[in-house]
C-alpha cells in the first residue's frame, strides 16, 4: 500500500480515477482529522490519498475510534 499526504485530496483523486484506478473507499472527512479515500491502480497497488483538514487531539481520537470501531 502506498500513501500519498496531497494538497488537494479530491482533485488527485479524480485523476487517477481518470486515469484508470478503481475507487475501494470513496474520499471522506475521517475522525483522525485528515480527508482520506483509497484507490487500487489497474497493476493492483491500493493507494491511500489523505490531505490534512485539522488537528485533532489525541484523546478526541481514540474516542472517535472507539466509537466508529464498536
């Protein structure tokens, strides 16, 4: 898996859709506080594609987690 930290998470996305990628998770805002989509390119490489929104505090987190994992 490789992962690209972008500037612009929806316009890199679109590209390589465009390009030929297979959308696996389509690009959402997560709790960690990044926006985050993955894509599998046609040689079958999983491409994670994250641009950062805000910092979000470490306990702020873990609950988040906890909660969307439960």
């Amino acid at each position: 898996m490789l992962a690209l930290d972008v500037a612009d998470a929806e316009a890199v996305f679109a590209q390589a859709v465009t390009a030929g990628a297979a959308i696996r998770q389509p690009v959402a805002d997560m709790f960690w506080g990044d926006r985050h989509g993955q894509l599998e390119d046609p040689f079958g490489h999983r491409w994670n594609i994250a641009q950062h929104l805000r910092d979000v505090p470490h306990d702020e987190v873990i609950a988040a987690a906890a909660q969307a994992f439960s």
